[in-house]
C-alpha cells in the first residue's frame, strides 16, 4: 500500500510541475499576445481621464501659432483636442492618415453614422475595419487649428483612441519631432 500511495504522490508532482512547465513555456511563448491583452484590458478598465491629459503648451512667435506635445511613457502623443468645440482625447499619429475617431468619441459629438454609412476599409492594428467617411469643420489643439478635415469614424469597439492623422498635420506649416516633444506649427 505504501508503495501505491509513493506512486500517486510522484505521479501529483509530476503532474503538478509538468503543469507549471506548460504555463511557464505558454507564457513566454505567448508573452506579446499576453501582454497586448492586458494593455486593451487595462486600457478598457481604465479610461484616458482628463486630468491625466497634458495640456499642450502654445506659444505665439512671431506670426506663427505653436503647440508642443509631450511623449508620454510609451511615447506616444496623447493630448486633449477640440474636434467641432468640443474636448475630445488624442493621439496625434503621424501613421494614421486621417483624423480617425473612435464610435464613442463621435457619438459624444453627435455623429452617429447608419450601418451602410461604414464604407471605408481601415488597416489597423487590430485587422481590417470599416469606417464611415465624414467632414470635420475644425480639430484644434492649444492655438493650432485647422478647419475642413476629411475624417472617418470607426466601428464600434474597433479603436481605442481617436487618432490625429496626417490629414491634419500635413496641413501646418511644419511639425518638429525633437526627443519626447512634438511641435505643432500652424
């Protein structure tokens, strides 16, 4: 008898550790998918709050309006923006090609497209979305504004962020990438 319960007590362990090799090796193994998990998870749970946002700082020199954005830690361009007036969370994406807004970001400015309004096929990080295709009168961040953009709204639940795109930066007179600071020229 006591040589069956020293199997199954070795048996246990084996089984045990064997379990802890498998999740050990998975979690290397899939650390990135993991990790982007966590980060959407975390980025759900936790939403930009505003007072979190920096606020971008202007300056005025010369004739020439001016605003700087701060990396933050993943060295991103995360600031408030005034789309139509109203304060919308940012990210000013030199990869993105237009101002793309989230569904939930347009809908607190009153854009509600119908379903066969998403027309537009956006490659995102997340896959292949559709979008519909809408005019923005104006995006502003600090003193720097531009009117009449060409934009898109997302899916539901298909971007995080409202990205700032090229559509609005290609239309400054010129944006200077130094370090951690974006500067903005209008």
């Amino acid at each position: 008898m006591a040589y069956h319960s020293g199997v199954k007590t070795l048996l246990r362990e084996a089984v045990s550790w064997m379990a802890v090799v498998t999740i050990g090796f998975g979690g290397v193994y899939f650390f990135d998918d993991i990790r982007s998990l966590a980060a959407k998870t975390i980025a759900i749970a936790v939403p930009l709050s505003e007072p979190s946002i920096p606020e971008p700082r202007s300056s005025d020199e010369g004739f020439e309006r001016s605003v700087t954005l701060k990396a933050d830690g993943r060295g991103h361009f995360v600031t408030r923006a005034y789309i139509n007036g109203q304060p919308i969370v940012v990210m000013v994406d030199t990869g993105a090609t237009r101002l793309a807004l989230t569904y939930e970001d347009a809908d607190r400015l009153g854009l509600r497209p119908r379903d066969s309004e998403f027309t537009m096929k956006s490659n995102t990080a997340n896959g292949i979305a559709r979008a519909a295709p809408i005019t923005i009168n104006s995006a502003r961040i600090g003193d720097v504004e531009v009117k009449n953009l060409q934009g898109s709204i997302s899916e539901p639940g298909r971007l995080g962020v409202t990205l700032l795109g090229m559509e609005f930066i290609r239309r400054l007179e010129r944006f200077e990438l130094r370090g951690q600071e974006l500067m903005l020229v209008e």
